[in-house]
C-alpha cells in the first residue's frame, strides 16, 4: 500500500515564492523612492533600513518555522524595521504581502490574523498617502489581497495537518496490524505445539508409566510378563523420541531468530576449524517463506555435518541462488568423494534421509553429484510462489 508523501515540495515552493516576491518588492521600492525623491535628506535612512530589513529577512530560515522566543523577536524586528519604512516612505508598503506569510507560518492562527489585520492597516494608510484624491480601490484592495492570502494559507495548512494526520493514522494502523499479526500467529503456533505434545509425547509418557507401573508389580511374580512391558514401554520410548526430535526440527532455527535473512545465517557457519567455508550470493535476494528458509539453513548444517565428518575436505562452498521461481542451495566440498550416498541412521538428524524429507515437505529436488577423488556437491532446489 502506497502512502501519499508529505506536502514538503508545496511548502516549499510556496516559501519560495515568498521569499522571492519580498526581494523584489523591497528593491522595486527602493528604486521607486530613489527616482521620485532624489536628494532627499532621509535617503540615507531609507537605504540603511532597507539593508537592515533585508539582512533581518535572510536571517529568517536560520530560526525555522517554530514560535521560538528568537523567533518572536526576529518576527518583531522585521515588522518594527518595515514599520519605519513605511512612516518614512509609504511606497514600501507592499513588501507587507509577503510578510502576511512570514507571520501566518511563525504565529498561532489569531496572533497571525491579528497581526495580518495591523499590517494591512498600515498598507491602506500608505497607499491613501501616496493618492494625490481618494480612491476606493485603495481601501479595498489591501484587505482583499490580506484576506485571500490568509485564506489560501489557512486552508494549505489544515489539507497538511489532514494529510499528516492520515499519514500517521495509517503508518500506526499497519504497525497494529502486523503485531496482531505476530501475536496470533505465536498462538497459533503455540496451540499447534500444545496439541502436538498432548497427542504424541504425553500420550507417550502416560503409558510408558502405565506400562512400568505394571512391570514393577509383577517382577517378582511373572517375569515374563514384566520383561514384555519394559520392552513396549522401550518401544513407546523410541516413538516418543522420534516425535520429539520431529518437533524440534519443526521449530525455526536460532540462527534465523530476531529477524536475521537466510543470507546472514549462511554466512554464519561453519564446519570445524580445518575447513574454510566460503559463502556466495547470487540473484535478486527474494522474500522466502519462514519454513524454506529453516529447511535450507537445516540443509546446509547437515551437509556440512557430513563434510566434517566424512569427506576429509579442506574447503566448501555455500551458494545461495533466486532464479526467480525457485531457490537453490548448493553446498560443494574437495573432499575425496563417493560412488555411492552414504545412509546414516535415522536418528542422526543430519542424514541425508533428512534432508530429502525436509525438501520433499516444501514440493522441491535433492540432488547429489560425487566422484571419488574430486569432492562432492549437494543441491537442495525450492521452488517458489510467484510474486502477485
């Protein structure tokens, strides 16, 4: 789900624009007042608060956009030093319209207005000054302009604190989905685990004691009979631990915990300190599904269990590959080989029964290739979903 970003460009142009309008206002209005009043005594006065109301508008975007106490005061310099101008001559007049911005961003919405409202007032004072008869268009303008302004920039702002708003709303909303998400699915897991020891381990361990129990009455008595229920119960016991070794296999790997990628855990083992394991990546790395990456991770530690322990290797190689609609891990030693798989017993977990079963589970292949002499390569091939 995409979400609509931040009105920044907008305010940003607008801020702009505003800055540009004031420079030019401020210098058209130096220019009109040099051609008009050439010689005049207080030309000196109008260009140095003209320079000093420029330099107060630079420093402006250094104090940000916060109602700070140096804000205020820069807020109130600028106004005081346009002020003066203004008395002086009331020609700079106009460079109030982009001051409205300046106090419509820095104040609270009716400090701005008022402040608006006072500025407005001075521009239809001066511009009624500078009329040789009066016009109503002097009187009206000023406040119009003001109005439209501050209307504009009212409602740019409530669309911002909306869109922020709703941003924010749904920024949350996920975060609230996805751990509602990871809370019923640890109990989803945890209730399959329950159900899974009921009806395998304790169900297991209630007739082993049942089955002791009885052994342990009729040793002395019947001795066959006592010697039949230690073997079913060494049986049940067998059961019991293949049930149990099952649930741990089904559980995710450690090394996969706290949100590590399959990659990571890869890169991570290790077969012994006389074998230098080697790592390669290749492909778009894809999004995989939490029960390939354990079975692949799985894969690779019983393969190089086996490397360890039987191929008389000196290196290996882990390569991970996205070919799009499948993901394959090969695991290569220069180990001296064999002609045939090796079949190690089931209880090892690391056997290669394992492994086909753990491949077998997730719709893939397991592939050997071995030559006496030139090591040997393992390949686990998943396919994989295809994105929507």
């Amino acid at each position: 789900m995409s979400h609509p970003a931040p009105p920044r460009d907008d305010t940003r142009t607008l801020t702009t624009v505003a800055h540009t309008a004031f420079f030019l206002l401020l210098g058209a209005s130096v220019v009109r007042f040099l051609l008009r009043h050439p010689g005049e005594p207080r030309t000196p006065w109008i260009i140095a608060l003209s320079v000093t109301l420029a330099l107060l508008y630079v420093l402006g975007p250094a104090l940000g956009a916060a109602p700070t106490a140096r804000r205020l005061l820069w807020l109130g310099l600028v106004v005081t030093t346009w002020t003066v101008l203004v008395v002086l001559a009331p020609s700079f007049a106009w460079c109030a319209v982009p001051l409205f911005f300046t106090a419509l961003r820095t104040l609270p919405p009716r400090a701005a207005v008022v402040l608006v409202a006072l500025l407005t007032t001075f521009v239809v004072i001066a511009q009624l000054q500078l009329a040789k008869s009066f016009d109503p268009n002097l009187l009206l303008a000023p406040p119009a302009v003001a109005a439209l302004a501050t209307a504009v920039f009212v409602h740019m702002e409530r669309q911002a604190q909306s869109q922020r708003t709703l941003i924010d709303d749904l920024i949350r909303t996920r975060r609230e989905l996805a751990a509602t998400e990871r809370r019923e699915g640890t109990l989803a897991e945890r209730q399959r685990l329950s159900m899974e020891i009921h009806d395998t381990l304790a169900q297991n361990l209630s007739s082993q004691q049942m089955l002791l129990q009885a052994a342990d009455r009729t040793w002395d008595s019947d001795p066959a009979t006592a010697r039949a229920h230690v073997r079913t119960a060494t049986g049940i016991a067998a059961h019991g631990l293949a049930e149990a070794r099952r649930l741990v296999h089904d559980l995710a790997p450690s090394e996969l915990a706290d949100g590590a990628g399959l990659a990571e855990a890869l890169r991570s083992l290790d077969a012994g300190p006389d074998i230098e394991v080697r790592f390669h990546l290749e492909g778009t790395p894809a999004p995989l599904p939490d029960r390939v990456q354990s079975a692949l991770l799985r894969i690779a530690q019983g393969a190089l269990a086996n490397v360890r322990e039987h191929s008389g290797a000196r290196t290996a190689a882990l390569t991970l590959s996205f070919l799009g609609d499948q993901v394959v891990l090969d695991i290569a030693d220069d180990g001296h080989g064999f002609t045939e798989p090796r079949t190690d017993t089931a209880g090892r977990g690391h056997g290669l029964p394992a492994m086909r079963a753990r491949v077998r589970q997730l719709g893939g292949t397991l592939t050997i290739e071995s030559t006496p002499g030139e090591g040997t390569v393992l390949s686990a091939a998943i396919p994989l979903e295809p994105a929507p």
